[in-house]
C-alpha cells in the first residue's frame, strides 16, 4: 500500500477525509451486500428488531398477507416496521418495505392490525391514554393511505340499564385481544379491566344495530370472561359465577394495584368455534394458555397450562420461555394457509433481543393447532441486527484503503445480561461499489474488557500514523486503546487506560474524535444521556494529546424533546466547504442539523433542521456521515436502538436495489419520458415470465407496485408529485425467484 493512499484512509477513520468532499441536497434508500457466513442478507438495512409486536396486514393489496411490526423498543419510542410477503406456498420470503414505514400513523406503546370492517385492508389498532384509537386503512392500489376513526373506543358498562358510556380500558404497557369472540362477523375486544385480574369482554354491537361490520360500539357484556382470574403468573379456574369477584374488592392473596401489562391473545386452539387464550404477563417469563370448552357466546376456561406450546401432554421441550414478559401471535407466516405462532418480548429492555422473534410452525393435518419451534430469530438472521443499541462507526480496520463498518452496542442479552461488543464487518467490495461481510461480532476481543455498552471512535493519538481507538460506555466514560500494529498492516489495540482522562459526561457516552477548532489537533466531542454535548479541547500535540473540559454545552445543542426526560444526543462534526456542520442523533429518532458560519466555537450553532432528511430509523439514532463509495459525497449510516442500521446513499442510480446478484436486463423501455400523467414500460426479453415493477422516489419509497406477465403496461402517475423517479423492474421464475433486474430512471412533471 502507498503511503498517501494509507494516510487518506487514516484520516476517514478519523471521520476527516483527504479529498473534498461536495455539499449534496438529498440522500437516496440504499442496499449495500452485507453477508454474514458467506451469505448475503435479504434485509440489511432493515433496522433491526428487539421487542417485536407482530401483525399481517394486505400493505400493497396484492392479495398476500405483509408482515408489519411494532418493535417496542425504548417503550412509547417504538417503531413500525414494514415487510412485504414475496413468498409462495411454503415460502418465508419477506422484503424490507420502508415506504409504508412512512406513512404509517405515528403510534405509541402498542400497535396491531385488524380488519375490523371486512374491506380486505387491515386497519391499525393502537395505544392512545386510556385506551385504544383506531385508524381505518382507506388504501387503493399504488397508494397506501391511513386516516383517523376513532380517538377512542368507548363501551356501555352497564348494556342491561341505563347505559355507562366510558373508555374502552387497554393497558400502555400489555395488549387488548381482539377477535370476533361471538362469531357474528364482527370484532369484539378482551381486556383486563384498569386494575382488575379478570378478563372484561366488550361486544362489537354493529351487527345487532346495524347488519354489518364496520361499526365500533361496544357493550361490555361479561365482567369474568371465561370464569377465570389471572394473577401471579397463575390462571385460577371457576371462579366466576360461583365465586364472582368484582375488581372493587379486597380478595385474600391478592393485592392491587394488579396487571400492569398483559397480553392476551384470542385463537382457536382445538378447532371447535371457539376462542381459547394465551397469555402472557409483565411479571411473568412464561405463556400461560387457556382451554375454552364453552361456547361463542358463553366461554368458560376449563383447563391451562404454563408448557404451551406442548398440549394436551404438557410436556416440556419447546416452552415459550423468555426473560421477560412473552406475548404470541397468531399469523399464518410460511403461506401454507395455517396459521403459526410467533413470540417475543413485549419488555423495553432486559431481555432477549437479537434472537427475539420466535417462529413456531403450525405443523397440524387437522384443525387442532400443532406448533413445533423453527428459529428464534425470524427475519432477524436477515439483517444487520446486533442486539440492543447500534452505534456504526467507518474505520479501515485491516489497512487495505478501504473503509470497514464496525457497530458497537449496548449489548446482546445472553441470559440474564446484555454482553457489550463491537462487530467487524469487512469491506470486501471495491472503492467505489463497497460491500461489507461479517468477520466477528467481538472485534479484537473487547468483551474482555467488561465495558458496559461500547461506542467506538477511531483517530491518531499518538503520532504514529495509524489509528487508535477511544470507546465511551453507558456510565459516561471513556476507554483508550493503542493501536500497536506495524505500519501498513491490520489494526491490533492494546495498552489499554481505562476512564481516560478521569472523563465522566453522566450516562451514554457517545465520543466523536475530531479537530473541532481545526487546529490540527483532534479534540473530543461526546454526546450523552441528556441530550446535550461535551467539548474537550486538545491542548497537547500530535503524539502526546491533553484533554481539556471546555464546555459541557457545546454550540448551545440540546436534542431532548418537550417532555421527555432524556434526549441520548450522539454528535458527528464534519466540515462542508469550510463550514462546520453537525449532526446529531437523538432519543426520539431524529437527525438534528446544526452549522457554525461564523465559526465562534463559544457561541450557540445555528439549528438548521430537526428532522434531516425526514429520515427516522427508531429511537436513539446514532450517525455517521462519510463518504462510503468514493464519489465525493457523504453517505449515511443511521444505527438505532433497536440494533439495526439503516443506509442512505449519495448515489440515486442504486435506489432500492436489494437482490442477491441478479442478472442486469436489457430491452426495458420507457416512454414518455419525461412523463406527465402516464407512462409506459414495454418490454423484449426472453426472460419474461412473471414481472413485479416497483415505482420508487428519490428516497427509495415505493410509490407504487405492480407484478403480472404483461410485455406492456401503463402507469398512472397523475397522482405523483413531479420530481424524480425510478422504475424497478424485476423478472422473476415460476417459484419466484429473482432471475433479473434493471432499473430505469423516470421524470415525473
């Protein structure tokens, strides 16, 4: 390797680089390869998954169920996460779907979908305070389209006299069943009441008042649904009516307040009409089922057990056991036409997290449920996904030129820990196509260091020409670690200090090395828990740094939102054309712009923007702004807390491209182009069998999708802002598979 091509890498490692890099207005969805065990993930950009609550719903009215889940993690900071079903019969093929992410509602704590007035589009069932609002899916094709019905569900507490009009009661922290309970074509909901230990059921009433289903009002109808209590981790049977307890009471054994979060979900386990239950509580690392032998219209819960998925012989090889507080779903994952069972935490922390989507297939010949465990990482093995917290960071770790991707965390959970590690993916691609594959997720062995969260940065410390690294943690500290590697050759870090510098920023955190005054010198910057920064200034030299506290308000930045009481601001300072900018990643999710014109470092920077891009990947959102592909522009690179990265490219030619190698097609025409209204895409080629056409903007949102044989369709775009666009169009085999690929750009105006 030269020199200048080594000391160019050197300084990107240090978030600097040797060339200039251009301004740019826009950054486009991309999909970089990433493999892991010489396979390329499917999703990689996808996000990760944590605490994944789990629904199907029709997203681009295909026909075929999607996959979207609310992923819990960081509680009311949770995120929807969108997956588009591209299997057949028998096939688990889901494909990251970031468009609809955009435009779902903004939800908080708990959300599902259902299809409460049979139109074939699922709606979305969420949390508001209180209880539960519902937005009504009014999508058509090509668009996709959400709108507000109910604030929130009231129900009639006493249908029989003069009607009680309250609050339908559902828990922030637990999740409602809804199902058609009574089997009359409507959806009722079973919910524990505010601090209640049995289970209140509320009938949909919109069949009986007006002969259809798309009405919600409700009566609630049975204050013991299914003659059953549940407290302790324990469903204590025939209780009701013999032994009838109002919540109001004082009951030996049992003391309030009761059920600060449960789940109960409604299927029909045996196949005999009605509905039977799981249950899954926060106090509780187990579900618990329920058998129903009553009838639609008058359950009673004979038996339970805390083994399930092993019954009647309650055996004990595949229990559904978690740290924390399983819930289950009920979706029909493979596309076999039977439903599965998905589990997972429903906790905000402290329990499993990158393999915490547990698929149990419905193996049954008959219509008794059969469920055998698959995998305990579904969609999960197919992203980048590194437990809880994600903090990427660009460094050419083996001296090649090119620059690797490492991702520090706050921890995979192993048991009753999070275990904090640095993963290395390599740069195995080229300079200007980069691709990355997984080496190891414990990089230079750091766990051995027992740092408690690692948020790695990496610059020359020591004059010495090559790399070293600076780790802050949870507990607001910093680790130094030399890099002791010949010259040329792979990083290698030893001579490790710990609390370098005795710096302690509070909680979190989160060090940027860079020459913040540019004066030759690298200086910290450190986000933390606050929401605020940390300037120390370098005093010393190029082989011998002194850290000096400056201020602990650098620019005036503070990313805590209005009623929140943290705001975990994560910094990266880059220099535009002279002018220091700043990025900062933040608690809520958002990417916060600030710019220093003047360059008074002792002043307050200028907000240019709260929400950059419109780009939010979840909660605690941690940048780093480089330019990865060699065009001189900056791509992005968003980790979150939910322990997946998303990527932004500066290059719009690659949008939304995201298949393993397929083959580049020719003879694909568009015209007009530009279009006004319409368009055509005709196509000559003999590989044409099955096509699936994707319209795509300049953020790589997928506007619109068709998929048929047709050698010519018509687009109608009149709908569309004018702008930009990119077809992608994708042949695929009598099984599905992709066997080509090619994308053509569009003008819209």
């Amino acid at each position: 390797m030269s020199y200048l091509k080594f000391i160019s890498g050197l300084l990107v490692g240090m978030c600097f680089t040797a060339k200039t890099i251009v301004a740019q207005s826009q950054l486009f969805r991309d999909t970089i390869v990433v493999k892991e065990n010489g396979q390329a993930l499917k999703n990689p950009w996808a996000g990760g998954l944590n605490f994944c609550e789990v629904s199907q719903a029709d997203l681009n009215l295909d026909g075929k169920k999607d996959l979207v889940i609310y992923d819990k993690t960081c509680n009311s900071g949770g995120k929807l996460r969108a997956f588009l079903n591209q299997g057949t019969a028998g096939q688990i093929i889901y494909k990251h779907a970031p468009y609809y992410q955009a435009h779902f509602p903004d939800v908080s704590d708990w959300a599902l979908f259902f299809d409460y007035d049979n139109d074939g589009r699922e709606d979305l069932f969420a949390y508001t305070t209180g209880g539960i609002k519902v937005y009504r899916n009014v999508s058509s094709p090509g668009t996709f389209s959400m709108t507000l019905v109910k604030s929130i569900i009231n129900s009639n507490y006493n249908p029989g006299g003069a009607p009680s009009i309250s609050n339908l009661y559902a828990s922030p922290v637990g999740l409602p069943g809804i199902a058609d309970i009574d089997g009359d074509g409507d959806l009722d909901v079973l919910s524990y009441s505010t601090f209640g230990i049995k289970i209140q059921y509320h009938k949909n009433m919109s069949q009986e008042l007006y002969g259809h289903s798309d009405s919600l009002v409700f009566n609630m109808v049975d204050d013991c649904w299914g003659d059953i209590y549940e407290n302790n981790c324990t469903i204590y049977l025939s209780q009701c009516p013999y032994q009838k307890i109002m919540d109001s009471l004082t009951t030996p054994g049992i003391s309030k307040p009761l059920h600060a979060g449960s789940c109960i979900m409604c299927f029909d386990n045996d196949g005999d009409g009605d509905q039977d239950l799981l249950l899954g509580d926060i106090a509780c690392s187990i579900l618990q089922y329920a058998e129903n032998v009553g009838s639609t219209t008058n359950a009673h819960i004979f038996d339970t057990t805390q083994l399930y998925p092993n019954y009647p012989l309650k055996a004990s090889t595949t229990v559904a056991r978690m740290n924390s507080f399983p819930c289950s779903y009920y979706v029909d994952i493979d596309n076999d036409g039977k439903k599965d069972l998905l589990a997972s935490p429903n906790a905000v922390a402290g329990s499993e997290n990158y393999a915490s989507l547990w698929y149990y297939k419905n193996m049954s010949a008959t219509t008794v449920a059969d469920f055998h465990i698959q995998q305990k990482n579904l969609l999960q093995d197919n992203m980048i996904e590194v437990g809880e917290g994600a903090y990427p960071c660009l460094f050419d770790a083996d001296a090649d030129g090119k620059l690797d991707l490492l991702i520090g965390n706050v921890g995979y959970y192993t048991g009753n820990t999070n275990l904090s590690k640095i993963a290395y993916y390599r740069n195995t691609g080229t300079a200007a196509a980069p691709s990355f594959s997984l080496i190891t997720r414990d990089y230079q062995n750091l766990t051995t260091y027992n740092l408690t969260g690692m948020f790695p940065t990496f610059a020359d410390l020591d004059g010495d020409f090559d790399n070293d690294m600076i780790i802050g943690d949870f507990n607001g500290n910093l680790h130094y670690f030399q890099n002791t590697a010949i010259f040329g050759t792979p990083a290698v870090f030893g001579n490790y200090v710990a609390n370098y510098f005795n710096i302690d920023v509070g909680n979190n955190a989160t060090p940027q090395l860079v020459d913040v005054n540019k004066d030759g010198l690298v200086d910290l910057l450190i986000g933390n828990q606050t929401g605020k920064l940390t300037y120390y200034k370098n005093t010393g030299t190029t082989s011998n740094p002194n850290f000096v506290l400056q201020t602990a308000s650098f620019g005036g930045v503070n990313v805590k939102q209005y009623g929140w009481l943290t705001g975990y601001s994560v910094p990266f300072l880059y220099n535009d054309a002279g002018v220091s900018k700043l990025l900062v990643g933040s608690e809520v999710g958002n990417i916060y712009l600030f710019d220093n014109i003047d360059g008074n470092l002792s002043g307050n920077f200028n907000k240019v923007d709260t929400t950059l891009y419109k780009i939010n990947e979840g909660t605690r959102c941690s940048p780093f702004f480089v330019d990865v592909n060699n065009d001189g522009k900056r791509d992005l690179f968003l980790g979150n807390y939910a322990g997946g990265v998303g990527f932004f490219s500066s290059v719009p030619n690659t949008i939304g491209i995201n298949e393993l190698n397929p083959i580049d097609v020719s003879g694909v025409t568009v015209y007009p182009n530009p279009a006004q209204s319409a368009f055509q895409v005709a196509i000559e080629s003999p590989l044409l069998q099955e096509v699936r056409y994707n319209l795509m903007d300049a953020l790589g949102h997928v506007v619109m999708t068709v998929q048929n044989s047709n050698k010519s369709n018509e687009f109608n775009v009149s709908s569309l802002a004018p702008g930009f666009y990119v077809m992608q169009v994708l042949f695929l085999s009598d099984h599905g598979h992709i066997t080509g690929s090619t994308t053509r750009k569009i003008i819209i105006h």
